[in-house]
C-alpha cells in the first residue's frame, strides 16, 4: 500500500446529539458554530473539506461549505466515513468529529506529520497515553482503510470504527496538548469546555 499524498478534511456532523440534547454541531465554542469552527481549521490543512450531514442538514448548511450527505448504508459514524469514501475512494481523510472543542491546528498538523510513508499503517490517530486506544473521529484514514472497512462490517464484525482500528495497523500518535481529544457529549461537558477555553 502506498500512501496518498491528497488528504481530504471531513467534519462529522450528522449525528443525532442524543446526550447532548442539541446538535452538537451547532454548538458555539468560538464564536462560530463548531462544525464551521473544524471545517476552517481542516481546510488550512487539507487540500479540500467537506462537511458530513444528514439530507434533512442540507437546507440549513450555507453554499460555502463543501458538503457530503450520508447514503445511510451504514449505522454510526462509518455512515459518514464511508459516504466520503465512495464520493471520493482516492482520498485519504482527516476526520474530526464535532464533539472535539479544544481541537486545534497544531494539533492537527502534528497528526499529519505523524503519517509513516515506511510502516504504511492504515490509519494514523490520535491517542491518549494513560488508555493508548485509537480515536478513530480524529484520524488520518488511508484509502485502503475505508475500502477494508466495507469488508469488515460486511462479515458481520458490528460497526464500530475503532474496534476496526484496534486490530489493524495504525500509527499512534501521542497529541503534545491531550486536552485536544476531550469529548464533549453532554451540557456538563459543554460547561467544562467553555470554563477550559477561557482560561487558555
């Protein structure tokens, strides 16, 4: 496998924000939506960006964000990952999902340094040292990665991405900053990511 140099940015905004009880990706950390938020910081460090959505998200997405509306074949976040994959199979995706505030450029450019052009894993991502697990909504996915994934979910393996990832070769990489790879799911942690960024 040969890694490709293109790398696509991909905003995971779709999902249906549960926990949170509002759409995750309307959320304003910034100033800014959040979804808006990483889809500027993915386009200073991707060649191109899109923003993954529902089809019911579309009318409300304004024309100057690249968009992919999820095909719904697939449950959980691979309904994104897999819809940007077959709109575009030679890409490989930075993939952030919108319940990551403290994310920022440095960060992201630190992962995309991190890529082994010698190892060609199928995916680099983001760890935390104490639990070294794959985030797999804050990862580089090769190519290859996506197409295997089809395979693995089509046998049945259940649709989670970082089970996926945990059992194949992927480069971990250890953020300087960890608070980067907070979750914020809930209000409570919505709370505690405003008090994080107005100290910072």
């Amino acid at each position: 496998m040969i890694l490709n140099d293109k790398i696509y940015g991909l905003v995971l905004s779709g999902g249906k924000s549960t926990r949170m009880g509002q759409d995750k990706g309307l959320l304003s950390y910034h100033g800014k939506p959040q979804r808006e938020h990483l889809y500027e910081m993915l386009s200073s460090v991707c060649e191109k960006t899109f923003m993954s959505i529902r089809k019911e998200q579309a009318a409300e997405i304004s024309t100057d964000f690249n968009v992919i509306i999820d095909k719904d074949e697939y449950k959980g976040p691979y309904n994104g990952l897999l819809s940007a994959h077959k709109t575009h199979p030679e890409a490989a995706w930075l993939v952030l999902a919108c319940d990551l505030p403290l994310m920022d450029v440095s960060s992201l450019k630190e992962l995309i340094a991190s890529r082994n052009l010698n190892k060609n894993p199928l995916s680099t991502a983001f760890a935390l040292k104490e639990s070294p697990l794959p985030e797999p909504l804050c990862a580089i996915w090769e190519p290859e990665a996506l197409k295997e994934s089809v395979t693995y979910l089509e046998a049945g393996n259940g649709s989670c991405p970082r089970k996926y990832l945990i059992n194949s070769e992927v480069e971990l990489v250890f953020p300087s900053n960890e608070h980067v790879l907070l979750n914020a799911n809930s209000v409570e942690d919505y709370k505690d990511a405003l008090e994080k960024i107005a100290v910072s």
